[in-house]
C-alpha cells in the first residue's frame, strides 16, 4: 500500500486518479453521521475531509497513520463505528475476506462502509495483464465491484450504491491524459464499464436488533490519535481504549 500511496504522490496517472478518488469520497461521506469514523489505509490523504462526524481516526500501516495496524486485524472494539472508509483495501491486501470481515465486525448497525477499487473488466484491467503484475498499481488484486457485492452479501453488509470513475485510458503522460478526458464525461453518461476504479457504498444491516446509541464518555487528558475536526487534524484527548468503550 505504501508504494501505491507513493505512486499517487508522484506518477501523472496516479494524481489523475487521486483527484477522482479525492472527489469521490468528498461527496459520498458528507450526509454520513453518528459519534465515530475512521479511513484504513492511504492516510497520506484525507478522505474524509467532507465529514462532519465530530471524531476521525486514520489507521494503516502507513507511517502517517494515527493507529499502525493491519487492515485484515483492525484493533476497534466490535460495533464501535459509524463509518469506515476503505479506499483501496482490498485491492492491496493477501486476505480481503478477512478485511470485509473485520469492517463488519467494527461497525454500529447501520453503519457505513465505503470502499473503493480497480475495475478489471476496463482498459486499466486490460493494462495489467499487458504491464503484468509486478509494479503499481497493476499489482493490486482488481476484483470486480460484483464480486464484492457478492462478499458482501454473506456478510451483513448490504450494498446500496456503485459508482464508477477515471474513464481515461491509464497513459502514464500527462499531456495524454489531457487529450483523453473527455472520456470523463462521457463514461459518466454510462458507460460504466470503462471505468478504472469503482466506489461501493454498503450499510450494516442487522436484523431483529434494536438499536441503541453508546453512552461516549467525557474526554480525557491525555496523548494519543489524531482527531480531524472539518478539515484540520487535531491532538486527541485520550487514547484508543479510552475513546473506544469495551462490550
């Protein structure tokens, strides 16, 4: 995941899509509330900066995560979140059962999961069987959005929306990419299966139980994640078992 976050910094193509993913996310979290959000995985970049949920968090094995974790074995306690964001996840991962599996078992009922990833039946997917396998981004995993419904649904995630984006052939130039742009807003029109990557929003459907909002306590003094309140990170208050009630 670090060289792909590495790859969106610096490659042409990667900040092409950057600014999609970026816009993506921007629109889909903003209407999600509730006490607790948190992004897994490419904490370089904030994903949600267009949510207004009060308490945000950022875990991955990335250097700038507030929490060093795997995504596969997420240390939150069970029904904890509101929303998580997954950009990528289970595009860069050996065990993406275990990933949805985790994102499950962290949410509140009715809560969010966001995800995105690469679509293999498009002209990125194509590159990656001519470009092979071994750098980035064509070293992802690329399952396609139905499969992952698919997962979802022997979850108890409940898939509600798709969307897709990056319409333009994967050129590694940025003169090209300009050229090529047009096919943005010509995919949008539906053509969906030219998509590079594709978004996919799920609830935490549990049926037969009654919902009931935990009892947060007061904050407390003390160091430990980052809270990003609008668009501005700030210390936290108190640590990640203070923050997270147990049971």
């Amino acid at each position: 995941m670090e060289a792909f976050a590495d790859w969106l910094a610096s490659a042409e193509l990667g900040q092409y899509l950057l600014c999609r993913e970026q816009a993506y996310f921007d629109r889909v979290v903003a209407d999600a509330f509730g006490f607790r959000a948190v992004q897994v995985g490419l904490t370089e970049y904030d994903f949600l900066a267009c949510n207004r949920i009060p308490w945000h968090g950022y875990a991955g094995a990335e250097a700038s995560a507030d929490v060093v974790c795997d995504a596969a074995f997420l240390p939150f306690d069970s029904r904890s979140l509101d929303l998580l964001v997954m950009p990528h996840a289970l595009d860069f991962t050996s065990q993406p059962h275990q990933v949805l599996r985790e994102a499950e078992r962290v949410l509140m009922p009715e809560g969010r999961l966001v995800l995105t990833g690469f679509n293999p039946i498009s002209l990125w997917g194509s590159c990656r069987v001519l470009h092979g396998r071994r750098n980035t981004p064509w070293s992802g995993n690329f399952f396609s959005p139905a499969r992952i419904r698919d997962w979802m649904a022997l979850l108890q995630l409940e898939a509600t929306a798709t969307a897709f984006m990056a319409y333009s052939p994967p050129f590694n130039r940025g003169d090209w990419l300009s050229r090529w742009q047009f096919m943005d807003s010509l995919g949008e029109r539906g053509w969906s299966l030219a998509a590079g990557v594709y978004g996919i929003e799920a609830v935490k459907r549990q049926r037969g139980m009654r919902l009931l909002m935990p009892a947060w306590k007061p904050a407390k003094a003390g160091s430990g994640l980052i809270v990003a309140g609008g668009n501005e990170r700030h210390p936290v208050k108190q640590s990640v078992q203070d923050e997270i009630p147990h049971g």
